[in-house]
C-alpha cells in the first residue's frame, strides 16, 4: 500500500469489501466538502467504497455502496483521477460528486472498464474544485498584503511629488529603474521599480488586476509562493530592461501581475488532472484579457514596455511550473516556503547574472563614456572661461590660448563620441545630442576666437589713441609753466596729429566679424567725439577762454560716458553661444 494512505491495512479493507479485489484510492465530496482516503472495489453491478475522512470531519467513516444504475455521470481526468455523479439509493436525489484518485492507473482502468457508457463533461465536476477552493478571497492575506504596499508607495509618490503624475525625473529621484544607471551601483531599483507607478490610472489598471488573479494563485499555490511568484516576475521583468530599454525609466508592477497569470497558466499543466480548466476559465479569462490590453499598449507605442511584460509572464510561468502544490492543501509538503525561498533565490541570481551580463555590454561602456564625456565638457568649459578672462584683457596675447582651450579640446572630444555606435534607441540619441551640442558650442568659440582676432588688429590702433591722449594730457599740464602758444603747438603735435593717425589705423582695419565691426565702429565714434572735444580744448588754450575750456572738458567727458554705458563686450560663448 502507498504510505500516506491512512493506517487500515489492504487485508483490513478487504475484510470490509466482501468478495471484491479492493484498490487504494483517495476521495471527495462535493456537499460537505469531505474528503479521505481508503480502498474501493467493485463487482458486478454494485461498487463499494470503505475510508475514513480527513480535515473536515476529520475522522468519519465512510462506507458507500452503488450500483451501475446510480451512475448519472462520470468523467476521467487524468490517469489516475475519476469523477462520479451518483443518484441517492432510495429516491431520486442526487449525492454529492465523489472524486477518486487511484495510486495505479491500472486501478483507474478497472473502473473506467466498470462504468456504464462513456465518460462526459460535467457541471458537477467543476463544482467539486469550485467547492474545494473555499472562500480563498477572504483568506488571500499575502495579496492584501502586496496590494498595500503598492498603495502605500503611490501615497508616498503623491506627497513627495505633490501630485499624482509623475514625469522621468520624477520617477528616477523616487526609485525608477533605469538601467543605464542602475548598473552603475544601484541594483536595488530592479526592485523598487516594481511598486512604483507612473500615475493614477497605471496604478489601478494593475491594482485591480492584481486583486482579481492573486487571491486564486494563492489558494493553488499558497501565500508564500505567491509571494516568490510576485516579486520574482517583477524581478525578471526589470532586468529585461537592461536588455531592452537602456536608456528609459521604467516603474509598474505590470510584469509581477503578469507573472501571476503565468502561474496561473502553469498549475493545470503542472498538476494535470488535479483542476480542470473549465473550473478556471473565468479566471483566466480576466488574465487573458489583461495581457491583451497591456500587449496592445505596448505595441501601440504608448510608453509601455512589453518586454517587461513578456519576461514576467515567463518567468511567474516557470515559477508556477516549479512550486505548483497538489490540489488538495492537506496533501502538501511542509517544505513548500522554503522551496518558494528557494525559487526566488534563483530569480535574484538570474537577476544578478543579467546584472554582470548588463556591465559588460556595449551600451553600458557607452554611457559611462558618455558621462565621461560630459564631465571632460565641464572641465573644458571652465578652461574655456578663464582663457576668455585673459582674451578680454588682452586679445592679441590671449588669441591663441583661448583657440586651444575652447576649440581644440573640443575636436578631440568630438572624436571620441562619433566613435561610439550603440544598439539602444535611447542612447544612439544622446550620442547625437552630445554631437550636436559640441558643435553648437565649438561654433560659438570659433565665432569668439575670430573676434578677438578682430579686435587684436585694432589693439596697436587702439594703443596708438592712448600714446595719443597721453600726449594731451603732459600737454595740459604744461600750462602752468609754459606759454598758451607753446601748449596749443603741442596740443597739436603731441596730441591731435597722433590722434588723427590713431583713427587712420582704425579705418585701416578690416573686421571681419559683426562683433568686431560694431567695436570698431563704437571706437570709432567715442576717438572723433574726443579728436573734436581736445580740438576745442585747444581752441579754448589759445583764446585764453577759460568757460569754452570747462564747455570742452564736460564734452569729453559725457562723450565717453556715453560710450561706457553703450560698450560691447564679448558673452561667455560656452553659455549662451553668442558673441
């Protein structure tokens, strides 16, 4: 006899089966919800069934005797299982369903060849598993428990954000996953991901599934498995992101929920013949058309990420394959938790296998470069200034310093970034951002380059217009010890003449840039207004007419007042990229 079949022996149960070969066989009923193990035979038309009953009405004996004329139904599950649809000895009601299970197929076999007709489908056997399943709604604790969670984490979302949508941002200072930095030291979003939501609706649509399908996975399986079915498929479902989605934030339980109905696919094929999938299809009805909606989106382009979702119904699939317990609850093994810790081990190790995998890919090395890049870019953009300070002051001496610091770090980076050529859709265009932003600003430093190259031509005229109104002024100050005619000579020669030579060399200048144009053309009016303003000076000196003198001196001044105010100067070219 198979060990778990209770304690009477076969010679014991064949005391009680008079007459018949007896076979073990374990049973239910559909009414009370009874069920049992012991030995049934049959002979003839009368067939006899002899046990005791365990879980409910622990204890109870049973001793059924039928005949081929109360069969009203019956129908073979599997191998070994058989349901039966009796009508009651005296009277024309009809018993509850028996279910058997035989511990030999050839038991099983015996019976079929015993039962009148041909087995059906009937209403009745699904019943007997509707039955059997219980109130698991109210009894589904791990799934109340999960969808708690999830509420809880959109409630903290709403008062961080201060709102209930959420953009990429957002979603990555809150937990997102997004690969291209969880590989560089943040493996923990591959989790928190999973209990994140992008809005309001996003939660419900999951939310709501979830309540639907996790309770009954729960009575299959039982709550510690789908615990491990849970959060291994949103597991899996985040590190096929690594693979498919570098460069996007990625948040939702929509893989673990797809998971759920991986489980549910798995437990018929893995118990075959312990649940039909008549008593399930309902069930997996909701499944099936949750995964179409979710499909569809995906396919549709509206941000939703389907490898997610198909890496989560596989791996809740292969999960169920592995933990799937025996129908009846008083069959299952006590080692059935740590089988789930088990499974879900092997997930976090798969996730840390794609982890590695995702260090070493093309687009890993490529977004490190790209971040590389970009802090190499800051460093230039600081040299680039404090090159531009010394240009400013100097363009003729800092021409050059500030072509190699803003233009030629620049060549060497761009480089470096048109030699990368990633497969992900994200960063191919970041790679392109990062290319176009290097030549907008290597266009604004040229464009700055050329204008101090501009400006250093005008510098000896420029140099020449100070000489010169360094002239005037020891001229001026001549007066006190020299005549007003030996002060307007030198007014003359010292002062107007290279004056006039200075604005000689500044039309002499061809700019060949706006910026240096307008500059020119700006020192080219402040000199004429100071030629005429020193010219009346001069005037004033030799007429001995001291008001034209202090009429002459305010002229200059306001002139370059006037000038100060208007002045052109050169803009930070790696801010706003004018000049």
């Amino acid at each position: 006899m198979a060990s778990g079949f209770g304690s009477d022996t076969i010679a014991g149960m064949a005391g009680r089966i008079a007459g018949m070969s007896p076979a073990a066989v374990r049973f239910g009923w559909n009414s009370a919800r009874l069920n049992g193990q012991g030995h049934i035979g049959f002979s003839g038309d009368v067939l006899q069934l002899q046990g005791r009953t365990s879980g409910e009405g622990d204890g109870l004996v049973i001793d059924l005797r039928a005949t081929r004329g109360q069969v009203l139904g019956w129908q073979r599950l599997s191998a070994r299982r058989i349901g039966l649809r009796l009508r009651a000895a005296a009277g024309s009601g009809q018993e509850g369903l028996r279910m058997l299970e035989f511990t030999q197929d050839a038991d099983a076999d015996r019976l079929v060849a015993w039962l009148p007709g041909t087995g059906t489908r009937s209403s009745l056997i699904r019943r007997w598993y509707e039955d059997r399943l219980g109130p698991y709604r109210r009894q589904a604790l791990a799934t109340y428990a999960i969808s708690s969670v999830i509420v809880a984490c959109f409630i903290l979302q709403v008062l961080r954000a201060g709102g209930s949508s959420f953009d990429a941002a957002t979603l990555y200072a809150q937990g997102a996953n997004l690969p291209m930095q969880t590989l560089a030291g943040e493996p923990w979003r591959l989790l928190s991901a999973v209990f994140l939501h992008g809005d309001f609706g996003h939660l419900i649509g999951n939310l709501v599934t979830f309540l639907a399908l996790a309770p009954y996975v729960e009575r299959l399986y039982g709550r510690p498995a789908l615990v491990a079915i849970f959060l291994g498929a949103g597991l899996a479902g985040s590190a096929a992101d690594i693979f498919s989605h570098f460069s996007t934030v990625a948040v939702g339980a929509s893989g673990a929920v797809f998971g759920v109905v991986g489980a549910l696919l798995a437990y018929p094929l893995r118990r075959r013949g312990q649940l039909p999938l008549s008593s399930m299809r309902v069930i997996l009805a909701v499944g099936g058309l949750y995964m179409i909606w979710s499909l569809k989106q995906g396919f549709d382009g509206e941000g939703v990420n389907n490898s997610a979702h198909v890496s989560g119904l596989i791996a809740g699939f292969v999960l169920g394959l592995v933990l799937a317990p025996p129908f009846e609850i008083e069959r299952r093994s006590p080692l059935l938790p740590l089988a789930a810790v088990g499974a879900l081990g092997v997930v976090v190790l798969g996730c840390g296998l794609a982890f590695a995998a995702g260090r070493g890919s093309d687009d890993y090395r490529v977004a490190r470069l790209i971040e590389t890049i970009q802090l190499r870019s800051k460093d230039i953009d600081s040299a680039c200034q404090s090159a531009q300070k010394v240009a400013q002051a100097d363009p003729a001496a800092g021409q050059a310093g500030f072509e190699a610091a803003c233009v030629s770090g620049l060549d060497a980076i761009e480089q470096q970034v048109r030699a990368l050529a990633p497969s992900d859709e994200g960063l191919r265009s970041l790679v392109a951002e990062q290319l176009a932003q290097i030549a907008r600003q290597r266009e604004s430093n040229r464009m700055a380059a050329r204008v101090f190259a501009d400006i250093a031509i005008i510098q000896p005229a420029d140099e020449a217009r100070i000489a010169a109104l360094d002239g005037c002024d020891r001229a001026l100050d001549a007066l006190e010890s020299q005549s007003r005619t030996a002060v307007g000579r030198r007014m003359r020669e010292d002062c107007l003449g290279p004056l006039d030579r200075a604005i000689g060399m500044l039309d002499a200048v061809r700019a060949s840039t706006p910026e240096a144009l307008q500059y020119q053309q700006r020192s080219r009016s402040l000199w004429e207004n100071e030629r005429t303003s020193l010219a009346r000076i001069e005037r004033a000196v030799l007429g001995n007419d001291a008001d034209a003198f202090d009429a002459a001196v305010d002229a200059l001044n306001a002139a370059r007042a006037a000038h100060a105010s208007g002045a052109v100067s050169t803009a930070d070219p790696s801010t706003d990229g004018r000049q």
